[in-house]
C-alpha cells in the first residue's frame, strides 16, 4: 500500500505542488507507487522532484515538479490497463524529459501525430524527434534517420515497414545492411548466405518477430514477401514496390551509398539509419553516411532527421553514457 506522510515528509522546500488522483483505487495506487514506492523513488532519481503522498493525495516539490505531476497522471491511468513495468515506467520517464525542454523553448512541436499500426497495437512517437522521423517517412520517398543508439530509428523504420505492408502499400519488405564487423574479426561464418548474415541483420529480426511473431515472419520469408540482404547484393538490380531499410548505414562507403540510392524503384519507399559516431570503416575510408548528408539535405524528396542523446528510450543510463563519449569527442577535437 502507498505510504502514508509522516509529519517530516510534509515539509517539504517551496515550491510545492498538490496533485489528488482519481478515481482513488487502493490497488492502482499501490501499482503506481511501486513495493515501498520503488516507483516514486525512481521518479526522483530522474528529476529535480520530491515526491510525497497520503493515498491518491501527492504532494511533489523542486525544480521539477509539474513534469512530476503529468507523469504520475499518465502512470496512474496506465495502471487501469494492468501493473506498471519497470520499462514503462522508463520509457514514460524518458518522455517527460524529452517533452520538458521543447515546452520552455520557442522550438515548434510536431503539427501532427502519424500513428502506425502493428500486430502490437498503434504505435506513435515519443517527442519531437521520433515524430518528426514517423511524419518524414510517410511523406518522403527517401527518410534519413540518424543518430545515436538506442533513439528508435531501427524500430520505428520496421514498424513503418509492417504498417505499409500489412496496409498493401507495398508488396514485400527489402532489409539491407552493410556487413561490416564492429571492431573485430568474427572469421569464418559457416551456413547459406542467410545464416552468414543473419547476425548483421538480428536487430531488424528482433523488432519483426515483434510485430508480426515468428511464425508469419518466416512464412512471409518464404515466401520472399520479406527479403534480407547484404548491401553488396543490391548491385544491379532494381526494387519496385518495396519497403527497403538500410540499417547501420555509417557502415557504408560512398560508392556503396550511391548505388543503393540508385536502387529505388517506382512504388517504393526507402528508409536509412546510422550513427555516424560509431562508423567501423578502415580510417582512410569516407563514411557514405556523412557523405550523403552534406549532399542531398537539399534535394526534394528526401528528408533527415537527427536524433541527439536526450531522445534516447533506453534505460536512462545510456543517454549518460552517450552524452559522456560525445563529450570525450568533443574535447579530442578541441586538442588538435
């Protein structure tokens, strides 16, 4: 059960906000709270937010406390649909965050929301960015998402891709990534040519069976209905009335770049994603990543949009972890 106030927990530092929940449901407050309010103290670990309460009765004081009190709103109503997990919570926490310094800044929200429909329910954005990327990829024969780990560009590209196919906008799913190793030298990969690349392709794989399940996944690849690649395959031919992501496009040369660009068919929609920060290329050799962007920003028809840290919906720590390797950069940078 939520804890009740003791007399030292009602002086709390100005200012302070009151928030009264309703309906008052003993069991849904308890699920908000969290077991000892594990839950409310996560809250706290994440903002500037002194959160107090007796029953559905909330009071939360600092710097922080009207993003408190919308994010105990939106948790108390999700608890209607069942107990709150550790990774709702998060990635709840992560919007609040994300949504805070676009509602004190003069920077313009997204117009309208795109919502793409799955085997798991609807799934929209989360925050400007994500929005912004859904919004680019229905609208754009050509969408770049770029960023660090963990800001859903790979997720978000499969789900607009399942959307499309289940909606019979297009007639098959073309997933294509570099294979190229992450730093190290993997050897020998035994099996047919998609066992070899099953393991560069596993992200796109995972959020799939996600969507669809497994079985229908791999009718569907069967059926050729889904096609997985490598990029060097892709030479010479031609896709119409496709679906076709590239992933982990950082990993590309130029010359590689071009030619899947050049891919793209009558009826067909391409999105690609990279972090140019974690580019496994030889270093005498150009990202066709970063070379696309400083080429095609123009060019109608194609659209960017770039992800930074805070949009990040992983367990808050990737976001610190990503912030501090970008600050590292930054001061390499700084000393040559």
């Amino acid at each position: 059960m939520p804890e009740a106030m003791s007399p030292e927990s009602t002086a709390l530092p100005e200012p302070t906000v009151s928030l009264t929940l309703s309906p008052q449901d003993s069991a849904r407050l308890a699920g908000l709270c969290g077991p000892l309010n594990a839950n409310l103290r996560l809250i706290e670990g994440r903002f500037d937010a002194k959160i107090s309460n007796r029953g559905g009765t909330f009071a939360i004081a600092g710097s922080d406390a009207e993003i408190a009190v919308n994010l105990l709103r939106t948790l108390y109503a999700k608890t209607e649909d069942g107990p709150l997990t550790a990774e709702e919570i998060n990635l709840q926490m992560q919007s609040a965050s994300i949504e805070a310094p676009l509602e004190s800044s003069s920077e313009p929200a997204a117009t309208s929301e795109v919502s793409v429909r799955t085997r798991r329910g609807n799934i929209v954005g989360r925050g400007p960015n994500q929005k912004a990327y859904l919004k680019s990829i229905v609208s754009s024969d050509v969408s770049f998402g770029i960023g660090p780990a963990g800001t859903g560009k790979t997720y978000l590209a499969v789900a607009c891709a399942v959307d499309a196919l289940e909606r019979q906008q297009v007639s098959r799913l073309v997933l294509v990534r570099p294979a190229v190793e992450a730093g190290e030298r993997l050897g020998f990969l035994p099996g047919d040519m998609a066992q070899k690349v099953d393991p560069y392709l596993r992200p796109l794989f995972d959020a799939l069976y996600e969507m669809l399940g497994f079985e229908k996944v791999e009718k569907l690849i069967e059926r050729n209905v889904i096609e997985v690649a490598p990029l060097a395959f892709m030479r010479g031919r031609t896709l119409n009335d496709a679906f076709i992501i590239l992933d982990e496009a950082q990993n590309t040369s130029v010359e590689q770049m071009k030619m899947f660009l050049t891919r793209i068919g009558f009826g067909s929609r391409a999105v690609v994603t990279g972090d140019v920060t974690q580019v496994d290329l030889p270093r005498h050799q150009t990202s066709g990543l970063k070379h696309v962007i400083e080429i095609l920003q123009e060019i109608k028809g194609v659209s960017f949009t770039f992800f930074q840290s805070r949009d990040v919906v992983r367990h808050a720590l990737v976001q610190r972890i990503v912030d501090a390797y970008q600050q590292s950069t930054d001061s390499e940078s700084d000393n040559i």
